[in-house]
C-alpha cells in the first residue's frame, strides 16, 4: 500500500505504523486501504465538481459516527475515536481544509440532487434559479 508521508504525518505515529505494517493479515490491510483511500480523498486539491464531491463525502465519514466508519476502523484494528480526533484535530490546524470553490460544488450537487427529486413546479423553479446561481459563481472563481 503507498501511503504518502503528508498523511501518515497528519495521522501521528500509532496510526501511521498501523497503516503501514506489513505482517498484518490481508483482511486487517484490506479496511486499512479503506481508510487509507479515504485519507487520500480528503487531501484533494483540485477543485473540479468530481473530486470535491468524493472530498466531502471522505469528510462526512471521518466526521460522522457512523456505525460503518466505527466497523471499518475496527476491522482496521484502530481505534475509531482516535482516528476521528486525528483527522478533527488536521481540520482545526488547517491542513486539510476546502476551498471556496470545492465547498460550492459540493452545495451544487447536493441542490442537483435535490431538484431532481424535487416534484413541485414552484420548488423546481426555486431551486432552478439558485443552482444557476451557483454555476456562475463557480465558474468566476
């Protein structure tokens, strides 16, 4: 598994061992490479709609208390409430943050969705007109 140092420095030592220990049975590295991946996802750069959507979806579930976050942690053989306060604490220092731009498309998509399942004309209309909003604020940045 290649694991950048920025993450392994952003998840201290005790994790960073763990993600990196060779000896451990294949099931225990495969949900390591789940929150590996995840780390990846939350480290994205680029400000397209793709991969601001995939950044803030790895956001919610590190963020979350999800009983699927605490089963992949778990299976990981780490404690979920360290990973948790790890990757809070990288927030609150500014290492992984979003940007302007990634944040508004994040917004776009969640309004895109809701639009398509939205069936009252009047909602569609409003929603319409902020998604438009929104598109063209994204491409003035």
């Amino acid at each position: 598994m290649n694991i950048t140092q920025k993450i392994l420095k952003i998840m201290g030592m005790e994790i960073a061992s763990k993600l990196i220990q060779s000896d451990a049975d294949c099931e225990t590295r495969l949900w390591r490479a789940v929150i590996n991946t995840a780390l990846e996802d939350v480290m994205i750069t680029n400000q397209n709609r793709t991969e601001a959507v995939l950044k803030g979806a790895a956001h919610d579930w590190f963020a979350s208390d999800s009983e699927d976050f605490e089963y992949v942690c778990l299976n990981a053989d780490l404690d979920p409430k360290y990973v948790r306060k790890r990757y809070l604490d990288a927030m609150e220092k500014g290492v992984i943050f979003f940007t302007r731009k990634q944040n508004l498309n994040i917004k776009y998509t969640e309004l895109y969705d809701r639009l398509r399942k939205t069936k009252n004309p009047d909602d569609r209309k409003n929603i319409t007109r902020y998604i438009n909003q929104l598109r063209k604020t994204i491409f003035e940045l």
